[in-house]
C-alpha cells in the first residue's frame, strides 16, 4: 500500500513538473499581472460602492486626519505637509464659493503652472463638486479660449506667471461672460481679480460635504486636453472612477507611503497630475514638484530632496542619456521610474548610466478605454496580451491602409485583425468595464474616436490611432501613431524609426523627421531637422556614409534642415506640423538647409538651383 502510494505521488509530481514545463511560458507572469490588476481595480470599485461613495478626495482626506504631519508636496524650497495642503484647500474652496457662488458640477478651468497651488486648487473644486478643466499652459489666443468653450467654463482660475496669455485673450472672455482670477498676491490686470489675500484670510475648516454628496464613480472629475494630431485639443472626461484607476497605477508598479515622487511633467497631462500626484494621494507618499524639467537639475535634484520614484516620458530620457557622464551619475536613491514611451536603445544606455532603477513603462491614453503596463522583463514590449485580462479589455490589432489612414476592411465591411509579427491599429471594444467616455462638447470627435463594424456588425471599438505588433510570445510593441508614417516609393516610412538611426549620428544632437510634398512624387519625401552638439559641425559625407549604411534607400531623409532648437510641446513631443508646411523652401527656411545628393555621395548645401530644379520636376527625387 505504502509502495503504490509513493509511487502515485512520484507520478502526480512527475505530471505536475511536466504541466509546469509544458505549460505556455509568462502564464505564471500573466496569473500575476492578472491578479494584482484584478484587485485594484475591485479596490476602485469597493471605494465607489461604498455609501456615501469614497473617491480620491476622501481617501487623501483620510491619509491627511491620519497623518497630518506627513509631507505631501515640495516645490523649491517650500513643504507642504498633508494638513497644510487641506487647510489651504478648505480656505480656497471657501472663496470660491462664497466669492464666485460655485455650485456642484461647474466646470472650472485652470491655467496654472506647475506649483503647489494647482493641487490645492484641484481638491478645493473637487470639495465643492465641481469639475476642473486642466488647460495646456500652451495654449494661446484661439485656442485658449477653445479649450473654455469646449469644457463649457465660464470661470478661469490662472496666476501672474501667465499674464501675457491671459491679457491676450481677456476682451473676448469677458464678452463671453467668462470671470477669470488670480491665485496670486496681487494683479497686475485690471479687471482680473487676485484671491489669494481673501484665501488667506478665509476660516480653515471644511466646507459642509453636502457640496459633493452628489459625486458618483460616472460624475465628471476633470477634463484633460489630448493634443490630437491635428486640430485643436480635445476636452477628455475623467471620471471619479477613471481617476481613481489612473491614481492607482502607481500603486501597482510598486509605490509606497514613504516613497519621494519626483514630477516634472506638466500638471495639465494625466502622467504629472493623475499618475504623479493622484499615485501619491493614493498611498500618502510624497511628491516633489518642479515648474520645469531640466537634464542637467535631474539629478541634482533627485539627490538634494532624496527622490526615490521618477515620472518620465521617453524624450526626457533621451534627454538625460545625452547629458555628458559625470562621476557621480549612480549617485541618487532612485529605485522606480514609470512613464511611457522610451525606446529600448534609451533604456539600455539609461541603466548603462545610472545604474539599476526598476522601469515601468506602461501604454495608454487619457481618454483610452484600456492600457497595457509592461510588467515582464522585456525590453522594448509595452506589455503583454495576458489570457487572463483580454476578457475584461478586448482588444484587437486590425489591418490599416496607411496610405488611405483607414482600416482595412472585407467584403463583408468587418476590419481583419493582423497575425504574429505583422503591425496593425490597436481598437478595444467599448464595453461596460471598458467605457469610452468621449470628449465634452464634441459629440462629432467623440464619434471620430469610435470605430464601428469591427469583428461583427454593430460592434463598437475605441480607435487608439496607434500601431502596435505582437509577436509569437504575445508581446506588444509600439509602432507608431497613425499619421506619424508617411508613404515614399510605395514603402512606409516610419518617423520614429528614421529618428532613432539618426539619433546616433556623432554630431547630432536631436532630430525629428517628417515627410513634405514634392511636386510630381507621390506620397512625401523625407526631411530630418536636427540640433547638432554644442560646438559640432555638419558633416555631409559621414551622413551619407552612415545612412547609406543604416537605413533603406526611401528612409534616408532627402532633405536636412539645421535647426539651433527643435520645437517641442509641452509634454516634449515633437511639432511637426509647422516643418511640413515650411518644407525645404530655401526662400521660406532661414535654418541651413542640406540636400542628400547621391552623385556626390554627400549631404550638400541646398541651392536655389537645386530647388528650383526639383519644383520644375526636372531633378527628380
Ligand atoms: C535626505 O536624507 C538625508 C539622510 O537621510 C537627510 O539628512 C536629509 O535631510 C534628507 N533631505 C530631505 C530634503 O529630506
Ligand atoms: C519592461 O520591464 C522590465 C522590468 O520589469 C524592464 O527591464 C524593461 O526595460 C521594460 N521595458 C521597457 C520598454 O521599458
């Protein structure tokens, strides 16, 4: 008996350790993933179950009664604990609503730097029920007072540092009826009131709860502008529970109470304010602002205020993989870095430079459906397409005429999804936990969005207009955004490809590639405006040489234009829309501009000549 027994549980082992051999690999990694996804997002939801519902705003109150003393922001030289920022934001939401006699569900805008005073401002809105608007501190003239109208504000809550801006577009505000303030000491405007001295004086104790009874995990928390590929930004709804979702994104890749965020990334973004700050409400850590992101402060910073989480987004890192190395470059406390978008040549060079920080990079879109988080140890993936969670996100990968820039679809009118290895459009179905909440007033963008017909008649997905590929292992990469490749001698040609070969050209800089139209040529020619390295000149034949060696005949960019600075917005996202329409006009460029000349088997110096041969279609590309 004892014999048959050993032997049952020698062949039960046996099975066991065969089932783990043969079972598919990462499925442990995908359980995993699956499981801790999985719990935060029923913590999310227990939260709003609760009676009255419990939303972010109440659970920094309970960190701020738990631990008043707690530092919550640090912005140069000042702190700020938990209790400082709940009074001040009592103070504010008092003024606010006795001054300007905002009820539940207002929209506010916002157009404030980055400071302790956008986080104040944003709980003491979020205290009296009302839904802040989180304007781009970009944004000028028509576009400023868009972003007004498509959030239907009628209130502008700004400061001093933003006077020019504000003055600029002030006659048609208030023609329009929108009341615009000062968070400042005093104005330097006639006509726009400064509240910060009647802040301070207000009383610090809160404001009656019965402003924000209201407040459900579907009322609006917030708008947040998504910079489109064209046109003007659209107003995305964040809700309570998509707030919520995003502040616990943070959480899940590993931050902790006595965490130090650092956040240089602009507030009017989710990644600064949702991620950044919300990841920090969440938990109660700590988080160190800074008005700006500079490469060569990075580090010094992280080791003056003992940073131990970074924000990036993958051109900041690029930015300080291109700083020159110093000694003390694996200095610093950082153990985690989350953010989105960083190639895997940065990433290698990044920890080659400063060392082992755990890296978190995960995929998604403010007013996206679904995410991916890469959480495996592969570089380059932004994640996995996990067995487990596509039931709750189902997404698709489907064929895209990039030509056309539209889906490719049978005869029967359905999209095809693409195979292993092949790149196609990310779509995820709208679904009850999968909702796509649109953009405010704009019921013709919000359709734009949405894809319908995709694998069965009357179906719906939310079109993320970025092109992903998965492999074999189930891997998902970025490709490129829709519109961020353009067609030259029937191939493809994807900018972000020819950017990052270009990148490591010795004296460039920076670069950004583009194509522009020439007369006679289908699709668009490539163009590269680079910044060389401080003191490095142009080097024609090396950049032959290189991309002659490096890259197809049709990526090689034709033309090359010198710039001192590359525009960038504010998230550090290349402008390409102003360089496409100046083309290589050397009337129009006043920058240097380079011309690849194959004969020569150089980059040369632009002519008239040469232009003038090239519109006439007598030089052909
Ligand atoms: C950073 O940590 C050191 C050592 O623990 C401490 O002395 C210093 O005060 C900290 N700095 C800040 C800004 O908290
Ligand atoms: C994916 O995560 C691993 C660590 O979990 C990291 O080493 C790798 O760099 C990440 N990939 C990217 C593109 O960041």
């Amino acid at each position: 008996m004892a014999v048959l027994l050993g032997l049952l549980t020698a062949a039960l082992a046996g099975l066991a350790l065969l089932a783990l051999l043969l079972a598919p690999p990462f499925l442990w990694d995908d359980l995993m993933a699956f499981v801790s996804m999985a719990r935060s997002a029923l913590r999310c939801r227990r939260r709003f179950a609760r009676r009255p519902p419990e939303t972010l705003l109440d659970v920094f109150l309970l960190h701020a009664r738990r631990r008043p003393q707690q530092p919550l922001l640090r912005f140069q030289d000042e702190l700020y604990t938990y209790e400082d920022v709940d009074l001040r934001s009592n103070r504010a939401a008092w003024v606010l609503q006795r001054h300007l006699r905002l009820s539940p569900g207002v929209t506010v805008a916002v157009f404030l730097p980055n400071s302790p005073t956008y986080v104040w401002t944003w709980l003491a809105l979020a205290k009296l029920g009302c839904v802040m608007a989180c304007v781009n501190t970009n944004a000028r003239g028509q576009a400023l007072r868009h972003a007004l109208e498509a959030a239907g504000a009628t209130l502008l809550l700004t400061s001093h540092e933003l006077q020019g801006a504000v003055e600029e577009v002030l006659p048609g505000l208030h023609s329009s009826g929108v009341r615009v303030f000062y968070l400042s000491p005093s104005s330097p405007t006639s006509g726009v009131p400064a509240l910060l001295p009647d802040i301070e004086a207000a009383p610090a104790d809160p404001v009656p709860a019965q402003y924000r009874a209201g407040t459900t995990a579907t009322s609006k928390a917030m708008y947040i502008y998504t910079s489109g590929t064209t046109g003007l930004p659209k107003a995305a709804v964040v809700t309570e529970l998509k707030l919520m979702m995003a502040a616990s994104l943070a959480r899940l890749c590993g931050l902790r109470r006595d965490d130090i965020v650092y956040t240089t990334l602009p507030l009017y973004h989710s990644a600064g304010l949702l991620v950044g700050i919300g990841g920090c409400l969440d938990v109660g850590a700590t988080c160190v602002l800074r008005s700006k992101f500079s490469a060569s402060q990075f580090w010094a910073d992280c080791r003056k205020y003992n940073i131990t989480v970074i924000q990036y987004v993958g051109e900041l890192m690029r930015y300080l993989c291109n700083t020159p190395p110093r000694p003390d470059d694996r200095e610093h406390g950082v153990r985690l870095a989350l953010g989105n978008g960083m190639k895997a040549e940065v990433w290698k060079e990044f920890l080659r430079r400063f060392g082992p920080v755990a890296i978190w990079e995960f995929y998604g879109a403010t007013e996206g459906n679904a995410g991916f988080i890469n959480y495996t140890g592969k570089v380059g993936a932004v994640g996995r397409s996990n067995v487990f969670l596509k039931p709750f996100a189902p997404f698709e990968l489907i064929k895209y005429d990039v030509a056309a820039d539209e889906p490719v679809r049978d005869e029967r009118g359905l999209c095809i999804p693409v195979g292993p290895g092949e790149t196609g459009l990310l779509v995820v179905k709208i679904t009850q936990n999968t909702p796509f909440h649109g953009y405010a007033g704009d019921a013709a963008k919000t359709e734009k969005k949405v894809l319908r017909d995709v694998l069965a008649k009357g179906d719906a997905f939310f079109n993320s207009g970025d092109l992903l590929m998965m492999d074999r292992q189930r891997f998902l990469y970025f490709q490129d955004r829709v519109g961020d490749t353009f067609r030259w001698k029937g191939e493809n040609v994807a900018t972000t490809e020819v950017e990052a070969t270009l990148a490591a050209v010795g004296f460039i800089q920076e670069v950004n590639v583009y194509g522009v139209a020439v007369p006679g040529c289908e699709g668009r020619c490539g163009m590269a405006a680079v910044r060389l390295k401080d003191g490095a000149t142009f080097d024609g034949d090396t950049l032959f040489a290189f991309t002659q060696d490096t890259l197809p005949t049709y990526a090689a960019p034709r033309f090359i234009r010198v710039q001192d600075a590359l525009e960038i917005t504010g998230t550090f996202k290349q402008c390409k829309s102003n360089l496409v329409r100046e083309g290589f006009d050397p009337q129009l460029v006043q920058d240097p501009l380079f011309f690849r000349d194959n004969s020569q088997r150089s980059y040369v110096p632009l002519t008239q000549a040469t232009f003038d041969a090239i519109q006439a279609m007598r030089l052909s590309l």
